[in-house]
C-alpha cells in the first residue's frame, strides 16, 4: 500500500453495516477483501461505542473515497 506524504483533507462516512452490527475493523476488513480489495478501505474507524479503531493506519493512502485518497 501506498503512504501519502501529508494529509490536507478529512473525510468522516458511515458505513454499509446493518444496525446493530459491531464487528469492528476485522469485520470490515473481511469484508472488503472478499470484495477483492488488498485490505479495509478506512483509514481508522468509530466504532458503535465510539472507540476508534485502526484500519489501513493514518498515514497509508486509503481507499473509500474516490478522487480524493491520496490527499
């Protein structure tokens, strides 16, 4: 995966869970790779709870928004 050199934009979405669902960033993890991807597309994620949790990790260049990941 690629590492960006700074980051000038953040970006805050939900996900494509069900209610209810709390599998964390190994849920999302999963998920997305057997979607095809290398890995979870976020960089961190909130959990239900409100604990965040890492994903791909802050500075690697993440892959959920399009035209915008690198930055």
């Amino acid at each position: 995966m690629t590492v960006r050199k700074r980051t000038t934009l953040g970006v805050v979405h939900a996900t494509a869970t069900p209610p209810g669902w709390d599998k964390g960033a190994a849920g999302i993890r999963a998920i997305h790779k057997a979607q095809g991807w290398s890995d979870i597309g976020y960089n961190e994620i909130i959990n239900p709870n409100g604990q965040a949790e890492m994903g791909r990790g802050k500075m690697t260049v993440g892959a959920h928004v399009a035209g915008f990941n690198s930055i």
